[in-house]
C-alpha cells in the first residue's frame, strides 16, 4: 500500500477521497467506487502502485490517436480498478478487478522507462483499463518520462477532479478521451456514475489551458446513444469547446460483458453519425472497429484528396509534407513526425 494523494478525514475514521467527481465517503476498512483506494486507521490508500496487469507494444494508432505521431510505437500498460462499471466494458476482467487479481506484476517507473526506450518506444501510454485511479503511479512514471524525452499519452474516460488533472496535465502531450453519451441517462444506468459534463470539462481543460492534443471516441451503441439529435448535439459541442480541427472516432460497439443481449453497431449508423459530425463543421471524422472502411482515413478538408490511408493500425499511404496537403498545401493538424519503422510485438 502506499497513502494516495489528494484525500480529506472528516473524523471518526472516514476520509473522502477528492481524486475524481464521486468522491467517495470512505468507512474505515472499506473502498472506494474504484476498489483500490482503501481507508485504513482513517489515511487513505491506493492498493494498485506499481502493479501491472497489462504491458504491450502498440501501434499509436490502436489508442487512438490518428494526429499524434503517427506510424509510432507506444508502450501501453494498464492496471486494475476503474471509477466507472459500464456495462459493455472490453477489459471488464481487469477494470472491474482489484489487487488480487492473479496476474499482476511489480513494477517501478525506472523499469517502465527503461523498457520504452529499450524497444524505441516514443511515448508510454496508459490505457487498458482507467488511468486516472493510478494517479500516483502515473503522476510519478510521466514525470520520469518527460524527463527522457518520452511522450506520455492518457487514454481515459476523463472522469477525474481537475485539481489533480491540474498537477498531472504539465506530463501529458496526448490524450483519447472516452465521450460515452450527450445523455445523463446513459451514464448513470450504462456507467454508474451521475453525469458526462466532468468528462468533458476535463478535455476542455486540456485541450485550452494545456494545449494537450486531444482526439475523442464516442462508442456507438445500438439503441442506448445512437440518436441523430444526441449525435448532433455531441458534435456541436466539439466543434464549440474543442475546435472544428479535432479528431472524433464514431467506433463500432461488439457485443460484450453485461450487454450481450444487443446486436453490433450497423456499419450505416456509423456511416450517419460520420455524416452528421461533418455537417455540423468537424473536420476530421473517423470511423473504428471497421477495418478496411474508408472512414479510418484521412482526407483533406479543403481539397478532399485522401491524405492517410490506413487499414486498422496500419498507415498504407502518407501524403502530408511538412504539416500540408500534398495537393493543395492545407494546413493538417499532425503532431510528430510520420514514423515508417515497424514495432516489435511484446506482450505480458
């Protein structure tokens, strides 16, 4: 165990944790929504420092990020524990789990470190499962890594207080924010948690205040927040608070964990949302989960000629010259150089 940052007593042995939007009142001996925050002699603590259950070479583009250096490799690693229980959660075994999860193993940011440059990794991802209840490993690990001219990359629901988002944001260049629904509803009975809106101050915060590069992915669901309104209206916000120039992926939901009983996302649902966010002014628009569909790539939005052509992970064709279009010299919004060189596949 090691004492978790940010937390407040509030006498006779309860401390609330001040970590994310729930704020979780903790009794002595118990946890929070997370699983892996825990209150013990009225301190609190996190139980996840330095355990990994998840390390893997990884194309940028799987986070995804398809304007961050792409072509590049990222050493992602994960946890346990997460501060929401949707319902149709792809890591479920490790976000829904906590310490006692039988394949963990120790690690120290010198060791993560280490590994990324060992492979020539240009960024360390934290992803998986919920980054920002590892907060300290994390804080701790991007720190060292800025420092050895790493990128550090979140991939997170952004369901974090920006107090700490505050302290972590100085070591974050990338990050995919998870934008479950424009409804209320949807997260309080699909994510158990009351509201959206901290999720999306948060990518505010980072996009205005920290110029961090932030790209969205809003996973369709058939029936749950597949709405043309809500779809709109999601839209309207991005181009309003973000910016028309930032990347949004409409994904394909499979059939997973408690959400058995609903069919796949239809291709023509994601080929409408893909149509509603460009008429609402976005100006990069991704499909995913779809491989092979031209909506992965990336076409110019003032002379519409194919720029980034690319199968799942794989970039196939690359016609940016110095941050412009080949053909007309717009401007693209790419961060980092396009990396050719193929990653080395490792897994624990």
């Amino acid at each position: 165990m090691r004492e978790a940052m940010y937390w407040k007593p509030l006498g006779d042995g309860r401390v609330r944790c001040e970590l994310c939007p729930l704020r979780c009142i903790i009794d002595e001996g118990k946890r929070g929504s997370c699983k892996i925050r825990i209150n013990k002699g009225g301190k609190l603590y996190t139980l996840n420092y330095g355990k990994v259950s998840s390390i893997a070479l990884d194309p940028i583009e799987k986070k995804p990020l398809f304007h961050f250096w792409p072509g590049s490799c990222a050493l992602s690693i994960g946890t346990v524990g997460c501060n929401m229980h949707c319902k149709h959660c792809q890591n479920w075994e490790i976000s829904q789990a906590d310490e006692s999860f039988p394949y963990l193993q120790d690690a120290t940011p010198e060791a993560i470190v280490s590994l990324a440059k060992h492979y020539e990794c240009e960024s360390i991802a934290y992803t998986y499962n919920e980054p920002t209840i590892w907060y300290e490993f994390v804080l701790d690990t991007a720190k060292l890594a800025r420092k050895e001219g790493l990128n550090n990359i979140l991939v997170t629901n952004g369901y974090i207080n920006e107090e700490p988002f505050r302290e972590l944001a100085p070591y974050i260049d990338a990050m995919n924010i998870d934008i479950k629904a424009f409804d209320d509803k949807f997260y309080m009975k699909i994510a158990s948690v009351p509201s959206g809106e901290p999720s999306r101050r948060i990518a505010e915060i980072a996009k205005k205040e920290f110029k961090i590069h932030v790209e969205l992915t809003y996973l369709i669901i058939p029936t749950l927040n597949d709405k043309e309104e809500e779809i709109r209206e999601f839209a309207r916000w991005v181009v309003e608070n973000l910016g028309d120039d930032t990347p949004v992926h409409f994904s394909r939901f499979f059939p997973h964990y408690k959400l058995l009983n609903l069919p796949p996302t239809p291709i023509e649902t994601l080929e409408k949302a893909y149509k509603i966010a460009k008429e609402e002014g976005l100006k990069f628009v991704y499909l995913g989960n779809v491989p092979g569909h031209p909506g992965e790539n990336t076409y110019c939005p003032s002379c519409g000629k194919l720029l980034i052509e690319r199968w799942g992970f794989d970039i196939i064709r690359y016609d940016i010259v110095d941050g412009k279009c080949k053909y007309c010299g717009e401007k693209i919004p790419i961060v980092g150089k396009y990396q050719k060189k193929k990653y080395r596949g490792m897994w624990w």
